[in-house]
C-alpha cells in the first residue's frame, strides 16, 4: 500500500553526483543527500516516472514539467523534483539529452530548473509503496510506479497516482501525474 496524504515522506539518502571546484575533465563527486535536505522547510513538487529515456517519460512528463517550471514556482512552490530508479549517471546524461540547462555551481543539484533526482536502489519509491516491474513486456527490473505529489515539509500535501496500478502491466498510463493536473491543483487551493 502507497503512503497517502498526510503521511511523512520517506527517510533516505540518495546518492548524488555533484561538482566540485576541480578543473579536471571530471568534476564531480559523490555526495550522500538525505530527504531532509531535499525537502525540510520547502514545499517541493516532485514527480515520478519509470524511466530516464523511456518514450512517456522523454516525450511528455519531463518535458511538460520543464516548460511549466516558472508558472509552478511562482504558486508557494520552492522547487520541482523528477525522481526516477536510475543512477546519477543516467540521470545527468538524460537531463543533458532533454536540453535541460546545467547549474555548474560547486554542489548544486545539476540542473537550473527540475532537478533530476536518482533513487537507483529504489529505497525512496519501495518506501512511498509506489515500486513496480514491468519484466514481461519491457525486460525492466524495479522501476517507480508514475505519480506526482506536492511535498510540504516531508509532509505529503497532494498525491496524484496514475490508475489503475498493476504490477507488471502492459499500460503506462499517464493522466494525472502531469504538469497540467498539478498545475490546476497549485492554482485552485
């Protein structure tokens, strides 16, 4: 069962590549960031999908939340999350695929607008109870279920998950976690 609203976000610690001040052709490092970095204090949009590089993912649900990122800040929203059970390293080549423009500031996030979070271990989505596969017809291994949510100091405000879920189902469907129905949440309340 899925956390629901009113419910603590979980307690975990991504592993992030990060810049550093080096002037090597790879200037980065690891760094341990927890959710209460991320989220304490803040009220964050976070939006989950299955994959980096997937069709959905590329095409629409990353895209949508980029070009909104604007409109979104501006209603009481401190940032917006994509987090997805990938690495670091997929994330940040995604991201760079999308167009996406990189913060090349020492320890930022990556990226200037939606910031790409990677839970390769899954520890963040088997907690939220939102982990799925699709083995069947994709080949996947555990992947996120697609969802969006409004995170109020770890505290989940709204969450949005795309219906029905089905483990290892053939659709992917993709209805509310979008930008639009967050969007017409944010600008409603």
């Amino acid at each position: 069962m899925s956390l629901r609203e009113g419910d603590t976000i979980p307690n975990v610690i991504f592993k992030m590549r990060v810049r550093n001040n080096s002037t090597e052709d790879n200037p980065f490092e690891w760094k341990d960031v927890s959710t209460n970095d991320l989220f304490s204090n803040k009220r964050i949009v976070l939006f989950s999908l299955p994959g980096a590089f997937t069709p959905t993912c590329s095409s629409s649900h990353l895209p949508q939340y980029e070009n909104d990122y604007t409109t979104i800040k501006k209603l009481n929203i401190d940032d917006v999350y994509c987090l997805s059970v990938n690495d670091a390293f997929v994330m940040r080549q995604w991201g760079i695929s999308q167009n996406l423009e990189e913060d090349i500031t020492p320890h930022s996030l990556g990226f200037k607008n939606v910031k790409l979070i990677p839970d390769g271990a899954a520890l963040f989505t088997d907690k939220m109870g939102l982990s799925c596969h699709w083995i069947k017809e994709r080949g996947f291994g555990k992947r996120s279920w697609r969802y969006s949510m409004v995170v109020n100091n770890r505290v989940i405000e709204k969450l949005f998950i795309e219906e029905p879920k089905i483990e290892d189902s053939e659709p992917d469907p993709f209805k509310v976690s979008d930008s639009t129905t967050m969007l017409h949440y944010l600008q409603n309340i």
